[in-house]
C-alpha cells in the first residue's frame, strides 16, 4: 500500500486481518504517499461474515496528529 499511495500519489485505506499475541484484529489502515500511515483497529465487525466468532474488538486506535 505504501509504495501504490506514492506512485499514485494518493491517500489510500483498506485493511487486514492481523495477529498479534494470539489475538486477531479487523485492522484498517490510512496510507499517504509521504510514506505515513495510520492504523485502527475495528470496533464494529462485519456480523453476516460471523467476524465476531474469531476477531477482537478494537485494541489500537487511529493516531491523530
């Protein structure tokens, strides 16, 4: 993501799911084509895909700068 956002030149987000201490999160992601990026772990899963049954809830939320 982060080399796409500078060759376009563009903010881009998505997200993926990422274990951290045994533990899964739905993480969304914010990257900017300076090369930062924010992070936010998702409070509200996705309930027809069943998320809950196998993801956490929100640990990490996005940093404001």
């Amino acid at each position: 993501m982060l080399k796409m956002a500078g060759q376009k030149k563009a903010g881009i987000m998505g997200s993926n799911i990422v274990k951290e201490n045994n533990n899964y999160f739905s993480r969304m992601y914010a990257v900017y084509p300076d090369g930062i990026y924010r992070f936010y772990d998702k409070r509200h899963l996705f309930a027809l895909g069943e998320e809950q049954d196998f993801l956490n809830l929100e640990r990490k939320r996005l940093l404001q700068t």
